[in-house]
C-alpha cells in the first residue's frame, strides 16, 4: 500500500480523494455500466451512501497496480 500512498501525490491528483462513479468513469475511460459492474463485484472497494457510491482515490490506484485496497 506504500506505492498506492507513493503515487497519489502523482496520478489524479486533479481528483478529490473520494470519487463517485462519474469520477470514476473517468479515471479509467471506462462506460458507466462497466463502473458498476466493477464496484458492485467487489473489483473496487467502495461504500454505498444513500443512492451514491463513494470510492476512495487509493482503491482506484491499488485497482489499477494490482495491490490490496483499503
């Protein structure tokens, strides 16, 4: 989790350190349906508040490396 820590200072950091699934979409260039798909499998750890997914920044980083999520 050191390298998520590492490179959140570097990647996205035009991003808050909790996204939505908009956010997220964008992040990953990825369409909204697969977004879902991805949290709703557990591939993204997020919490659900209300109607809304709330995803932290370090679990898209640890997604994208490979490493364990918070």
């Amino acid at each position: 989790m050191n390298k998520t820590y590492e490179l959140s200072s570097i990647m996205f950091k035009d991003y808050p350190d909790c996204v939505n699934i908009s956010q997220l979409q964008q992040m990953l260039g990825i369409k909204r349906t697969k977004a879902y798909e991805l949290v709703k499998k557990g591939n993204i750890n997020a919490k659900k508040l209300g109607k809304d997914y709330k995803i932290s920044k370090l679990n898209v980083i640890a997604f994208i490396l490979g490493e364990e999520q918070i």
